[in-house]
C-alpha cells in the first residue's frame, strides 16, 4: 500500500542543552491525536546534523515506544557517507521503524551512478523499507527523475520524498513506478499541487503546529472534497513561507515554543531567528488560527 496523507517531520526538543524526552513524547501523542498520518524522526527538522549517534539512536527509540504502533514511524537514518547510513539504519530496523527515509548523500556531490549505487547498498545490507529523499536546495545534489525511477526497480525501495521545485516530477515519475510506490511532498508550500501532479502526501515542517489542519486538507482532497481542500491550503500558506523565514528547523522551533509544547532552543551552528522573524512566524499563525 502507498502512504497517503501528513507524515510529521518532527522537532526533537532540546533542555538544558540535552535531548528532552519528555517533551518529545507528549508532542508525538499530540501529533497523533491531531490526526497525523505518521512521524519522522531524526530529520533535517529533528536537527539529526547535531546529534550524536547516541542521542540519534535515543531519539528514534523513543519515538517508536511512544508511537506504539499507531501511526508509521519513518526514521531518518541519511548520510553523505554510507556505511554510515548503513549503521543507523540498521540500529533503526532493530528499533522497530516501520520506514528508513534516507537523503541523498550532502556535500561531496556523487554522480547519478554513485547516487544509484548509494542507496542500492544501502536496501542490500539494511532490509526494511527505504524512502528516499531528495532536497537538492540543502544537499547540493539533485537525485534525477531517471534515477529515482531505476532505483524504484528495487525492491526495498517504497518511495520518495521530493522536495525538488519541478512540479512536473511526481508526475514523470508516477507514470513509470510500480503502482505501490509512494510519492510524498518534501515542500509544504506547494503540497497541494504536488497532490494533483501524482502525489500521496506530505513529509511536512507545518504539521509541527498544525498538524490537524494538514490532515483534514488531506482528507479532503482524497474526499473530493474541494471546498475544505481550498479553504485549508489557503489559510495556511502564510505559515509554510515562515517556516522557512530563516534555515529550518529554526523557525517552525520557535513556532513550537509559542504553543508551549518545547523550548526555544537548536543546536550551534544554528541559532534561534532574529526579532523580525519571529513577528512573521507569529504573525502568521495568528492569521490562520493557530495561536
């Protein structure tokens, strides 16, 4: 079955400088009683770049205790170096995560041939479920439609998410995978599009503070229902452009923090968004209702 619907890329609090669990798990049994459809832990939004391979670990334990089973747990197990990947997917697995979501490997910019290579060891040695991810906005290397549609051949690769500009894509791709490859939005602003281009979902930054409200546009679209659908993407478009007013996750972090639900608090190098920026994220959600 593909994965339909609002897939959480959660924030992972921080107190007093260490990983606060118990924050973590009141805001993933917040998310699920939202509505969401599942959770990703150890993300770029879960700030995975300044964990420690303990604390990943830790991080993506504790969510699947908390889960239980309820909704999908997606780890983020990436890297730009893959025995490295291999490591954290495997601790993943053994954790009990439904889905392994891995990033194009950052930085060192591999060929097409590298890229197929990467994730293909990676389904070889790590037998679960893998959903790529493609962000070539952070990565600096984009991972192809003819690529992913290859490596979609393989069985242990379930689908992606995309968050590349080209709209064009899920449907390039869709046309080409087998019928139970999931295609998910890695970009909030143009999610709604990415539904009628082909897509499932969304791996989704603004389903930190609004989850419940992503989910029901969600619902509506998959119910026809275009009036709710509308109305919904309309009234959050404000927010998904703050979430992204400074480098995520600092923004949708202090977006959090104003629900009361975390600190405000991201690891060096990141730092928390200036005075201006936070008026555009709070502004934005008093616009649509959140706060």
């Amino acid at each position: 079955m593909r994965l339909k619907g609002v897939y959480t890329a959660l924030i992972t609090p921080f107190k007093n400088g260490k990983v606060d669990d118990n924050a973590y798990a009141d805001f993933i049994n917040w998310q699920i009683e939202q509505g969401v459809s599942g959770v990703i832990p150890c993300g770029t939004t879960g700030e995975a770049a300044t964990l420690s391979y303990e604390e990943h670990e830790h991080v993506v334990e504790l969510c699947i205790e908390v889960v239980n089973k309820r909704v999908a747990v997606i780890a983020g197990t990436g890297s730009n170096c893959t025995d490295e990947a291999i490591r954290l997917g495997l601790a993943a697995k053994k954790a009990g995560a439904d889905y392994l979501l891995s990033v194009t490997p950052y930085y060192n910019k591999p060929s097409q041939e590298g890229l197929y290579r990467h994730f293909k060891r990676l389904t070889e040695v790590v037998d679960a479920p893998h959903i790529l991810y493609n962000v070539p906005g952070r990565t600096g290397i984009d991972l192809s439609v003819d690529t992913v549609i290859r490596l979609a051949q393989l069985p242990n690769i379930v689908g992606i998410k995309d968050a590349h500009i080209d709209l064009s894509r899920p449907a390039k791709i869709r046309q080409a995978v087998p019928d139970t490859f999931s295609l998910l939005s890695g970009e909030d602003a143009t999610a709604a599009a990415f539904l009628a281009q082909g897509g499932d979902g969304v791996i989704s930054v603004t389903s930190n503070i609004a989850p419940k409200m992503l989910a029901d546009m969600h619902k509506a679209w998959w119910d026809r229902d275009m009036e709710t659908f509308g109305r919904l993407r309309d009234r959050l478009i404000d927010v998904h452009t703050a979430m992204f007013c400074e480098s995520n996750p600092c923004p949708v972090k202090y977006a959090v923090s104003l629900l009361g639900k975390c600190e405000n608090s991201v690891r060096l190098p990141l730092w928390e968004i200036s005075d201006a920026s936070k008026q555009k994220v709070s502004a934005a959600m008093r616009k649509a209702g959140i706060i």
